[in-house]
C-alpha cells in the first residue's frame, strides 16, 4: 500500500509531496517531493498519530457529571463507578472510549490501570480479567496500547485499602508480580509497571515494582505532585516529597514518567532531570480538577521530555492538550510563545511513544507504519499558512481525517469502520453505569 501525503511532518520539519511505502506493518521508502501517482492521497498534514500517555478509560463516565469543589469529592464519584465495572461492562465501555481516541487522531494509548479484582476485593478467576478486557477494547479498535499494571496496596499513608478500594489491591507486591506475569504482550501491546502514588505504596513494595520493571526493561509511571494536600501529607509522613521518596526506591530512571508533576519545586525538578526521568502533563484534567499548572516550561529548560495525556477524559483532544500546555503557561507567566509549536507535537507523538516504551517512530523507513492526517482546509484551520501551528492552535478531533496503525486503517475518511456508532455505544454504556 503507498499513500502521497499533500504534506508530512518529518523530524520537525513540514515538507511538501511526500510519498509513503507501506508493507508488512513497516515503511519502506519515505520519499520527499515526489508526485502522486499510484498512491492513496491524503489531504492537509500527516504525521505520527498522537500518544496518549495517560488514561484510566473508566474516568469517561465523569465527563460533564461531577460538579464538585475539589478533587478529593470528585475521587468520591470516580469511585461510585469503579465499584459497578465487570471484565464484560468494561470491555464495552472501553472499546467505545478507545474509539473516541483514534477517532482524535490517537494511535497509542497508556492505559494507567488499577482496577484489577472483584467488588470483593477477591481475584476474578482469570486475574486479569480487568486488564485483559482493555487490551481486546483496545484491540477491535486498532490501536496500541501499553498497559501500565498499576501496584496499588493502600488507602493512604499507613492505611488499609477500604470500600472500593479493594477492587484495586494485590496482596502483596509479590501477588502483583505473580499476576502481571500473566499478562502477555504482542505487535500491538506492551505491558508496563506503574506506582499508583505514595499513598498507595510503602517504599519496600515501590522497591519491588521498580525491580520488576528494570528486570523487565519496561515502562514505569506514578501519579506524583498532583495536589498539594498530597504533597503535605508526604512530607509530613516521611519529611520528603513524593518524588525523592520514589527516587529513593530506584523506581526514577531513564524508563521513568511522573504524571501530573504539578506541584513541584526546583529540586523535584532536578531528579527527573539528573535520572533522565520524563514527565506526562494532563493539562485538560489538571484545570478540570483544578489541580494547578504543570510546570511545562521550567521542565523543557532543564531538558526533561514531556508527554500528553487526557487522564480523566474531561475531554479526548491531544489538540487541546498540546495547545492547554502553552496557553497555561501564557495565563501564569504573563508572556507568550512559552513552549515551541514543534515541541508541543514531539510531545504529544515521540515523547509519549518514549514514554510507554514503543522505540522508533516516526514518518522515517523502517518505523512502525503508523501516522494521522489532518485535515487543514476546513473551517477551524482554513487560512493558516503554518501547518503546524494549525495543528497546534487550531485544529480539533473532527480535522483528523485518518488514521493509520501497524500498516492498517484504523480511521478512513473520519469514520472508524471496526466500530460503527461510538457515540451510541458511549452513550449506552454510560447511560448503564449511572442509572
Ligand atoms: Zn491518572
């Protein structure tokens, strides 16, 4: 299969005629300035699909529902829905999420996944009943996704799992390990390691998950510095912050991401930088939960890569991620152009892909054939004459014209063909959990 792309970004550079060699999931030749002949044309921008660094599915169902003042209250109804999820219902609801990603333009999701067991707290049969239900949603859609097995064994500093939960705790760290080792992964899946939080994990079990992923040369991501009432709690409870705690485990390597990052100070900061640790901000959920703002620009000026998620969902736009980034930073230091337009892409396509362990990528011969077009004559990008500052301040989902994952069309002409009514289906699911 080759396609002639109007334009393609290549190592952050827009050029014109670009001609794809498409075979065997694989580019062949990438070859710049050529005519279209014999090829698939695909109009406006093409270029790597979007990463989405971070995502717990289930947080879909609070989108547009919680309306109280805090963080804490909206954890209060995210758990109201986890406690009512089955292997049967969470594959349904997440094939339906995962179709509104790619329908955005995303073609690899990190799926931060803590919702392992029964309402009991009891394995299901199949321990991974939960986790392998997101990899077959993720799979009908077409996308890739690194399933981020998430170590959660408390309810906070010192305390027992209670309530819901217990739906998210292994025994023990070893339990944990005993389980991810079934989880098996394939062209279109990596299997990761997270930390939940310092909450969630004394420093021994951080210490073990850390192993497992150095043992396995895998990904591995916490939730660190999200809200400032958790950043008190831990240095009350071990006089540090979350991420000298974690450095402490020697969880904070060069495989390393701490999502969220928000409430930090200079020398957090200079841990990820010295550990070639990254970052993966969630700006659209970050002013949603009115958690603060991540500090994008400090953490580009100490050379520390970032990635984009859309976490809790309040929306699916790696658009609106990219462009909350810079528009954040504008609001809090009184400047503009804090963050480059060509940074803000490489961060929501390459740094994710870094981040959730999928090696080269790339418009380049030999990468994965994977990419996005975009779309940049209709009404949101017309007259633009920077096709990458279109993407960045003024595109939306609805530009994304296709999408392309492995060598496979995934999204053709704007529509998903492996999954017919995403909206409906959405909308059913939804509609189940919260009646
Ligand atoms: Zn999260």
């Amino acid at each position: 299969m080759n396609y002639w792309c109007e334009q393609a970004l290549i190592g952050g550079v827009v050029h014109q005629g670009v001609r794809l060699e498409v075979s065997d999931g694989r580019f062949g030749d990438v070859t710049i300035g050529s005519p279209p002949n014999d090829a698939t044309r695909l109009r406006g921008l093409t270029l790597p699909p979007f990463t989405n660094s971070h995502s717990h599915a289930f947080h879909r169902v609070l989108r547009g529902r919680a309306f109280q003042d805090s963080f804490w209250s909206w954890r209060r109804e995210m758990y109201e829905t986890a406690a009512r999820l089955d292997p049967d219902s969470y594959y349904r609801l997440a094939r339906a999420v995962y179709a509104e990603m790619a329908l955005a333009g995303i073609g690899t999701v990190g799926e931060f996944h803590y919702l392992h067991h029964q309402p009991s707290g009891m394995p299901y049969q199949e321990p991974n009943a939960m986790g392998e239900a997101l990899i077959a949603a993720a799979g009908d859609v077409g996308i890739r996704m690194t399933l981020l097995d998430t170590c959660y064994l408390h309810g906070g500093l010192g305390r027992d799992p209670e309530g819901v939960q217990v739906r998210f705790a292994d025994a023990s760290p070893a339990a944990w390990v005993e389980r991810v080792a079934g989880l098996e992964a394939t062209d279109l899946v990596k299997v990761g390691a997270a930390l939940h939080s310092v909450r969630a994990l004394e420093l021994g079990e951080m210490e073990t998950v850390a192993a497992w992923s150095e043992g396995n040369r895998s990904p591995l991501h916490a939730h660190v510095s999200e809200q400032s009432a958790e950043n008190e709690e831990c240095v009350a409870f071990y006089g540090a912050s979350p991420i000298e705690v974690i450095a402490r485990t020697g969880a904070v390597t060069e495989r390393f991401t701490a999502i969220h990052f928000t409430q930090v100070t200079a020398s957090d900061i200079e841990i990820l930088q010295e550990e070639h640790g990254m970052v993966c901000l969630c700006p659209t959920t970050e002013r949603d939960l009115a958690d603060g703002i991540g500090p994008a620009r400090r953490l580009v000026d100490h050379g520390v890569e970032l990635s984009l998620g859309t976490d809790s969902h309040a929306v699916i736009d790696m658009f609106e991620e990219m462009r909350a980034a810079e528009m954040d930073e504008r609001l809090a230091s009184g400047r503009r152009e804090q963050l480059s337009p060509v940074g803000l892409v490489a961060a929501a396509t390459s740094g994710g892909g870094r981040s959730l362990g999928w090696g080269q990528s790339g418009l380049v011969a030999g990468a994965a054939a994977d990419f996005v077009t975009v779309t940049l004559d209709g009404v949101h990008t017309a007259g633009i004459d920077d096709s990458v500052r279109a993407l960045v301040f003024a595109a939306r989902p609805g530009d994304v014209t296709d999408v392309v994952v492995a060598g496979r069309p995934v999204v053709v002409g704007g529509t998903l063909p492996s999954i017919p009514d995403p909206a409906g289906d959405l909308a059913h699911e939804i509609s189940l959990l919260t009646d």
